[in-house]
C-alpha cells in the first residue's frame, strides 16, 4: 500500500466515523429531547419525512421532541451499525432503527414499539458530515397497554433513572462522583 493509498484509505475511514457519530447523536438527542443537539445534526435546510411530518428538518425537531416530552416518559432508539456508501460531499446511508417509548403517568400507559430505517442523505459542507435529508421508512409499528409489575422477576431493582432532557444522567458522565449519586426510582 503507497502513501496515498493509506491517505486515502484513513480519510474514507474518518468521514465513516463521522457520519456514524452524527447518525448515534442525532437518536441520543431524540431519546434525550435535546433539541439543540438533534438540531446540530441536521443541516439548517435539511428535509425530514417522519411519516407524519415533512417539511425543514429543524421545525420537525422542534414539533417532535415538544410533543415526544408531553405524550412519554422516555424514549429509546437502538441502531444498527449504518451502511455508508461514500460519494465525494456526499453520503448515502441505511440504518435499521428500533425504538420503544413508553407513556406519561398522565397519559394511557402504553408502550410504543417501532422498527424501521432511516435513509439518509449527508453532505460534508464547510468541512462537517450533518444530514440534508432523512427519509424514514416504517417496516412495523407496534403498541401494548402496560399492566402489572415492569419487572416481573421478584423485588424491582432500583436503577438509575432515565429522563428526557438535560436532567439525563448521560449529561453527568463526565463527572463520576455525580453520575453515581445520580437519581434512583
């Protein structure tokens, strides 16, 4: 392998690196309804098609974590290691999503499962990898009342627990000591 082979060969690995980054921030940031974040992995005239919106990616993040905050409790996405296929500026991607959200205490409480991709398209501009379009595509959507106990194997362990927003231990991993004292329910 020459020089230039292994330039180019370290150079397609980081803009991978990248774009699978800003694919995990951007459902962290969904997950945590951290609107700034999620925005920051969208380019500001990013399309988004999320089924029931679309429309400027940006005004989809604000609708959707505003309402993600006021219909659950938490929400959590698992993703596949994404396909890239690399094109210049440009990016092409698939990512298998899965993604359960549970209601507010307010509201029925149901759990909502849903399993999917997203279809990206990323542009390098000035320099940064962010998503200029993602088209999300449903392959099931699944919904069940909860009843009883949420942990059915004896005494309920008491975790550490989750919330939308920055009150999110992740926000506290940078502090230890903190993220040990961190909330139990």
């Amino acid at each position: 392998m020459t020089n230039d082979d292994l330039a180019r060969t370290v150079a397609e690995l980081v803009d991978r690196q990248q774009i699978a980054d800003v694919i995990v921030t951007a459902a962290r940031a969904g997950d945590r309804a951290d609107v700034e974040l999620m925005k920051d992995c969208y380019h500001p005239d990013a399309y988004e098609d999320h089924g029931y919106f679309r429309g400027n990616a940006h005004e989809f993040v604000d609708q959707a974590l505003k309402l993600q905050v006021e219909r659950y409790q938490s929400a959590n996405h698992w993703l596949n290691p994404p396909l890239i296929q690399l094109d210049g500026d440009r990016a092409y991607t698939e990512t298998y999503v899965q993604a359960t959200m549970i209601g507010n205490e307010d509201a029925e409480r149901r759990t909502l499962g849903f399993a999917g991709r997203y279809l990206d398209t990323f542009e390098r501009r000035d320099g940064r990898w962010r998503i200029a379009q993602r088209i999300t595509v449903c392959d099931y959507v699944t919904s069940e009342r909860l009843s009883g106990p949420q942990w059915p194997w004896g005494d309920e362990p008491v975790f550490v627990v989750g919330k939308q927003g920055k009150g999110d231990p992740a926000y506290l991993m940078a502090q230890p000591a903190a993220l040990r004292d961190a909330p139990r329910g």
